[in-house]
C-alpha cells in the first residue's frame, strides 16, 4: 500500500510538472501567425478568395507593392510594376508591403546614392500604404543580395530600420536556403526578422530531373542550418507552380499562372512527357516568342509537396527556434483550387 501511494503520488507529482511544462511552453512559445503572399501587380478581391483568408485563419498579408529595378537609360534605379488596387485594401488582416529589389540595382548604384535610393522606396511605400488606408507595422525588404552588393545591400536595409524605428516599425529582409547554409560568409542583414524562403532550391535548369521549387534531396542540405541562424526567423512555404522555357539548354524565362490544360490545348505545343511539352512550330504564346523545339518544363507544387517542405523546415528548426510566422506563397486562385481548407489547415497546424 505504501508503495501504491508513492507511485500514485509520483505520477500526480509527474502529472503535475508536464501540464505546469506544457502550460509554460505554450505561453513561452505561441502559434505562429498564419499568412500569404500576394505577388501580383494587380489586388482584385473575389468571394472566393475572401472566403479562403477566412476559412484558413490568416493573420496577415504579404503584399507587393512594386519592384526596384536598374534602368541602364538614365543610369539610376527606378520603380516598376507597383501594385494597383481594383478593390479596397484588405480588411481584418495585417498589411505587410513588401519591395523586391533587383540585385544589379546595388550593383550599380554608387554606395553614397544608397541612402537616397532608402529615402525614395519609403516615401513610394508611405504613399501608396496612404492612398489605400493601410497602417503597417512592418516592411519587408527582398533582395538576392551576393557578396559584391552586401555592404551596400545591408547599409540600405540599416537605412531603412533607422528611419522607421521613430514609427515603431521594423524591417524584416527575406532570407534565402544559401544565405542560411553558408551565414558565415554572406552575412546577417541588419533587420529585425528574416524570412525564410523554403524554396526554390539551386539554379532554375530546362532538363532539371528534379523541381528547383521544392525537393527532399536538396532540403536535406540546408534545413539542419536552419536552427544556428542568429536573426529571428518566419517561414514561407511554395504553393505555386511555373513552367520553365528553355531554348538548346538556357532557360529563357518562367511562365508563371499558366497551367498545363492551357498548354495542353494550345496546338503549337507537343507532348513529350508527363511533364514536358516541346514548341511544334514558332509562334507567340502569351506573349512570349517560341522557336520550334523549344521545350517547357513544368514544375509543380502540390499540397503533398508543401507539407513535405514543411515538415523539413519544422525540424530543421528544431526546439532552439520557433517561427513567428508561417505563410504560404502565393495567394493565387489558380494554384489554391486544388489546395482544401483541410490540407491548409494540415500544413499550419504542424508549427
């Protein structure tokens, strides 16, 4: 009987220690927050596309606002494609602009025309956020920097961080799979957050036997880098699909929200394989100029392939690091038909 009683007691004491665990983990360690991307030049809201941020239980939105790119004409950077809004401003999620910045842009530009180049995005971010009525509390910064624009790149991020600190406002900066493995020699970037580009993974190739999206293979040699990185990390996980144009090996471009009826029902295209179709004569597709032979490969992503990529980043991550967000890229409704509220729900649930 004593016995008996210290065993049971031994198992309320134990009972006792992993519930306090569990409660203090859990205030320690919240959910992340849920979010998409929207990477489009134009936001048109559909009820479909409502009902999705609803069902799913986004927090946030990641919004293009423009591209900064280098205009060799007048030999200084210049805004393109800025976002127009056919619809008013989401209403009940968070507004994150988002700029992505060319890297020849920094290149180019002179190191002391860095901090004009910061004060012409702000202005452009402030007034467009301004015209829609949207209050942001971040702004995110995504460029591909390289060694030979880091301390310019890094200066402009610091730039920016500075100026918005006075608002109570941060800059977070995407972070790419190489920036993760190799952190040592292409530095931190001086924002407050990165974000985790879980994606696009090596060089985009016209007879790839793999997806350059997302593979298991190349997952495996970079998310055990994940948990050592020193910047405050969030996550974006691939939804979306492209078709890679190459002529005689060298990738021409990418075809993005086309699917592959549309090809399969256009008679310049043939069938090769299950993935690959070849130009049967020249024409114009879409605006783009094909040769015959030229060949089309098409990469796809499938809720099956984003909860693999995010059980990789889960452990990669590991118990030292918790993402504070989690999103999925992109807020297409093409791509997002054949993702259910289920699956959404199955891939955020994991973090």
């Amino acid at each position: 009987m004593f016995r008996r009683r210290n065993v049971i007691a031994g198992m309320l004491v134990g009972g006792i220690v992993l519930v306090t665990f569990l409660f203090w983990h859990s205030l320690s360690s919240p959910p992340p927050k849920r979010a998409f991307y929207h990477w489009k030049t134009q936001w048109s809201v559909s009820p479909a596309l409502l009902k999705n941020l609803t069902d799913n239980r986004i927090d946030r939105l990641y919004m293009r606002f423009f591209d900064v790119e280098w205009d060799d004409v007048v030999n200084r950077p210049h805004p393109v494609s800025p976002l127009r809004f056919q619809s008013p401003a989401p209403t009940g999620v968070e507004v994150v602009p988002v700029v992505y910045i060319v890297n020849a842009v920094f290149r180019k530009l002179a190191y002391e025309d860095v901090e004009p180049l910061a004060d012409h995005v702000l202005a452009m971010v402030r007034r467009m956020a301004a015209d829609e009525g949207i209050a942001f509390h971040q702004l995110q910064l995504d460029c591909d920097w390289s060694d030979s624009t880091r301390r310019s790149y890094f200066h402009f991020v610091d730039l920016l961080a500075r100026k918005l600190r006075f608002e109570h406002k941060i800059v977070s900066s995407t972070i790419r799979l190489h920036q993760i493995k190799y952190a040592s020699h292409t530095g931190i970037p001086p924002a407050s957050r990165g974000m985790l580009m879980f994606y696009n993974f090596g060089r985009i190739r016209g007879d790839a036997t793999r997806s350059s999206i997302f593979n298991p293979e190349d997952a495996s040699l970079y998310a055990s880098y994940i948990a050592k990185y020193p910047l405050e990390l969030d996550l974006v996980l691939p939804a979306f699909s492209w078709i890679v144009h190459s002529r005689e090996g060298r990738v021409l471009g990418l075809l993005e929200n086309v699917g592959e009826t549309e090809i399969a029902a256009f008679d310049g295209f043939r069938k090769l394989s299950a993935n690959r179709y070849s130009a049967a004569r020249s024409f114009f597709f879409r605006g783009r100029y094909f040769m015959s032979g030229d060949l089309l490969l098409m990469e796809t992503t499938t809720p099956e392939t984003t909860r693999q990529a995010a059980v990789f980043a889960r452990r990669g991550a590991g118990r030292k690091k918790n993402y504070g967000v989690v999103a999925l890229f992109d807020l297409d409704e093409n791509d997002l038909k054949i993702y259910t509220r289920g699956q959404i729900e199955n891939i955020l649930a994991g973090f």
